[in-house]
C-alpha cells in the first residue's frame, strides 16, 4: 500500500470517517501532521494496519 488520505483510509479499512476522526480524539491513533504547503493530511501504512487491529478488537 501507499500513503493515502482519511477518506481512502476508511475505505480500506472499512469504518467511516468520523470513525477515524473520533479514534484520533481518543488517542488511539496519530493525527498526521499538516502538510506545509496545503493539501491533504496522508495516513501512513503503520496507521492502517492499527485501525485495522482497533476494528477487529
């Protein structure tokens, strides 16, 4: 996989985005950091793999 964006992260992994947004609240996992010239926030594969263990637990 390659870095991707919350909306593809929640396709992959299967929850919606708020989903996502609420598990950041929550601290279970990072908030990637802004991009300096705009843009949109990319999810790291090491993110997808912990959703994809919060969501079976």
């Amino acid at each position: 996989m390659t870095d991707m964006t919350i909306g593809k992260v929640a396709d992959v992994v299967g929850v919606g985005v708020e989903t996502i947004r609420f598990y950041e609240r929550r601290k279970l996992i990072e908030q990637p950091p802004r991009p300096r010239e705009g843009g949109y926030r990319i999810y790291s594969d090491a993110t997808v793999r912990r959703l994809h263990f919060i969501r079976r637990a």
